[in-house]
C-alpha cells in the first residue's frame, strides 16, 4: 500500500467549490496560534485547539456526524449537514495549521454490529464536497488499514473512519479498544459537543489514555462555542431571562427545570409535558400523552416556581384532536393511530376524548408576550407535534416571538438542540438567533449541570 493509498478510496469535491481553499482561508503560522479566533483559550479550564500544537502531527478528531439520513433510490442520504458545517472552522484550523486529520464518529446506534445503513461513507463524500478538500475513507475505525493510511497522510490530509459503534467496545468504553484508536493519532482533539455526556472510548478512554501519555487533548471550537453559550452565557444572564421548556416527558427535563427555577424569571411549559403539569393543577388532561408517576415532581417544580417568585406558565388553551384507531399496524407492530376531528379547546381542561397536540392561540399569545420582553431566552423542546402541520402553529408562534426578541431587543437566544431546532429551521429562521446547540442529550445534561465525561476528559491549563 503506496503513501497514495488514502486519496485513491478516497472522495473528491464535487461540482464547483465557492468555498474558499483551506490555505487562503487561514494564514499559515508557524507559531502554532492562527490568531484568528478572538474567542477566550480558557473554556472551564480546558486546552482548547487555539493552544494545540500540531504542525505536522496526526490529530485524532472526535466529531459528532450523528447526522439524520433517509434512504433515496437505495442509498443513503443526508438531510441535514448542520452538524457536519459546524465542525469545518476547526478542520480548517488543523489542516491550516498543517495537521494530519485523523476524524472519528458515531453514526446511529447499530449496536456493535457492521450495519451498512449506518455507514459514515456518505459523510465522507458530503464533507470533500463542504471542504473542498479530498477526504479519505477507510471501512473500519482501528486495524492495519486505519493504521497505515492514518500513517500515510501528510499535512492537511483528511481521513475520516468508519462508524465508531460498529464496535460494541466503543460504547463498552473499552480500554483494549481505545488503545487501537490511539495508534492513529499524536493529539487528540473532541468537537464532538453532541456525544460529550457519553462516556464512551472515544470521548473518554482514549483521550485519558493519550493524556496518561504525555499527549495533548483539546477541545474544539464547535465545542468551546457550545459551552460559551450554554455555560457563561447563562451563568449570569441579561434579565428578564425566560426559559421555555416543551417536549414529551416531565421525566426528561424535570432535572433541568429544577436547575433553571433557580435563574429564571419566568418558565412557558409547552408540548406533551404540559398534560402532567395540568394533571398536577388539579386539571383534566383526557387522552392526552401523561405521565401520572410523575404528577408529585411537577407539583414540587411548581411550588419551587411559587416559592422563588418565578413566572411558571402551563397552556390555558390546547389545539386537540380525538385519537381513532386504525386497527391497522405499522413496521414495527404497533397500531397506527389517527388524530381525527383537530379543533381548539378554549379552556384548561381537556374533554374526555380529547387529545392534546400543540398549545392554543390564546396561549401562544400569551407565551409570544412573555418571550418578547426577554433579555435572555433558553428554548429546549418543541409545543406540540409540530412535524404534524395541524399542530406546528404553537411551535412557530415561539419560534417567531424568539427570532423577533432576539432582532428587535438584542435579546441574547439559545435554542438547545435536537426538535427545537428542527422546528427552527422547518420556519426557516434557523439563523436568526443567537445560538443553536448542535447537541440534544448533551445540552440538556450540561444544562442540568452534569460534568460531561468527553470535557472533563481533556488538558487541564
Ligand atoms: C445524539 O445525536 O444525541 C448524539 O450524537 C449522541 O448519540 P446517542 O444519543 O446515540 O448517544
Ligand atoms: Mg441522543
């Protein structure tokens, strides 16, 4: 296998490049600081890639191409690339620096298993086409052949490997597995913000190990933005600061709403979450998705809210609909059920046969106000089933009191990963906030104020 190994099964760009080439986009500088980036070094304490010295060594990068794909005429296709273009100002960085990129990611969750539907090769192709830049691929993570085109690459190469889960070991956190991983690298960099609260071989075991060694671990900018936005900046916020909070399930966010009742001024409870608070207001929720197990965790947030003087706002109207099934099934074995008859229940409580899907006008009125006079805004979770356009004009009316606080007041706004900012870029304001997480688990855990595995792991400076 000849040094040309890597660029032979690798991707090439296709199509025209408007992007810039990578050695105009950065000055080469031969210190080691590109001097580009502003932002503080210091994030908590961590080596960020500002400090990394890696002129001519093989950085393993931990990125998170956990990216959503469908299948279209038999192959796998990406539908959104956001988590791929938020790493390119630190792969720019690397390579500028001249840097040999070792990427590693998980795709899915295939269990250990060689799930093809779940290859990273796609991602190679996508990320020679947003570089610019040739981007080798190799069908396995460790081995020889990882190994020997990791070793083959010269300064500003990229290769990316295959899927990391396809190893059970690298969700086991297996020490005999992250030593593999660590052959093909000299330091090691984690941008990888999405997957940072798992504490798996690649976010944890190798970079301890390549520490232990006398290697340098340091984050990423993706990461080091992340945790500027979701850490400092929430840390002492402009008031009024308001939270909304949406999503299925109390058991999901309670620790977070805990955390927040502390700092908020006020908190809008949206999706199917706000059926439990109701339940636990002494209100009907009829066949609406409700966790009555967790009705006492909602009454203890809700008086924590009454206690703390903070503004805490369930739904006063619902859009519902009533649930027939189909008696069909679905892939899975499972009755399809449909939502039949959507109207607007103008009071608290919901009928007998009524589910609810999304919060009322009257409450996304009331919400939009809330969220107009904020300084600071948190959004974490959908109000409704907005994939469902009959129950989407809650989630948007949020979405555009947001995009409107944050133009109109300089209102500092923080979308928190996953549906939010689905629902975000479905009303094609994606980029008229401050800032969306590209974590979903991550962000809410880092909110809740969990030490991340994948950050602690990292130089301490
Ligand atoms: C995500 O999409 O949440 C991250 O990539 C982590 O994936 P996981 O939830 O399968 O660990
Ligand atoms: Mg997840």
């Amino acid at each position: 296998m000849g040094r040309s190994h890597a660029l032979v099964v690798g991707h090439f760009p296709k199509g025209r490049c408007t992007r810039l080439p990578f050695l105009f986009s950065f000055p080469f500088d031969s210190s080691g600081r590109s001097g580009i980036f502003s932002a503080p070094d210091l994030i908590m304490g961590k080596l960020t890639v500002n400090n990394l010295d890696v002129r001519g060594k093989r950085a393993f990068v931990r990125v998170d191409f956990n990216v959503p794909m469908e299948e279209q005429k038999g192959q796998m296709a990406i539908t959104d690339v956001t988590r791929i273009k938020e790493t390119l100002p630190t792969l720019d960085l690397l390579m500028n620096r001249g840097a040999k990129l070792v990427i590693a990611a998980h795709l899915g969750r295939p269990k250990g298993q060689r799930e093809p539907t779940m290859s990273l090769r796609p991602v190679a192709a996508k990320l020679a086409d947003l570089l610019c830049r040739p981007v080798a691929f190799v069908d396995d993570c460790i081995g020889e052949k990882a190994e020997q085109t990791a070793g083959a690459l010269k300064p500003g190469d990229v290769l990316l490997l295959e899927n990391l889960r396809f190893y059970k070991e690298e969700e086991d956190n297996d020490a005999v597995f992250a030593e593999k991983l660590a052959r093909l690298a000299d330091v090691y960099v984690n941008d990888a913000f999405g997957a940072a609260h798992r504490a798996h071989a690649s976010t944890e075991g190798l970079p301890k190990l390549m520490a232990a060694r006398g290697s340098q671990c340091a984050a990423g900018l993706l990461m080091e933005r992340e945790l500027k936005f979701l850490g400092e900046e929430l840390e002492n916020p402009a008031r009024p600061f308001v939270v909304i909070l949406g999503g299925a399930k109390v058991s999901d966010k309670i620790k977070v709403i805990d955390r927040l009742l502390e700092k908020a001024n006020a908190v809008l409870i949206g999706g199917a979450m706000a059926y439990t608070f109701k339940l636990a207001q002494g209100l009907t929720a009829g066949k609406s998705l409700v966790e009555p197990d967790k009705v006492d965790m909602a009454k203890a947030a809700l008086a924590k809210a009454q206690k703390r003087g903070v503004q805490f706002l369930i739904p006063s109207d619902d859009i519902i609909a009533t649930p027939v099934d189909t008696g069909k099934l679905n892939k899975k074995g499972q009755p399809i059920i449909e939502m039949q008859k959507p109207r607007t229940n103008s009071q608290p409580n919901i009928p007998d046969d009524g589910c609810g899907l999304d919060i009322g006008p009257e409450t996304a009125r009331k919400y939009s106000e809330v969220i107009r006079t904020a300084k600071t805004i948190l959004w974490n979770g959908p109000m409704g089933m907005f994939e469902d356009a009959r129950f989407a004009a809650g989630t948007n009316a949020v979405a555009k009191a947001v995009v409107e606080a944050t133009q109109k007041s300089a209102a500092k706004s923080i979308i928190g990963g996953g549906d939010s900012v689905k629902a975000l870029n479905n009303a094609g304001l994606g980029d008229k906030v401050s800032f969306t997480s590209t974590g979903g688990g991550a962000s809410l855990e880092f909110l809740e104020g969990a030490v991340l595995p994948g950050v602690a792991a990292l130089t301490e400076i």
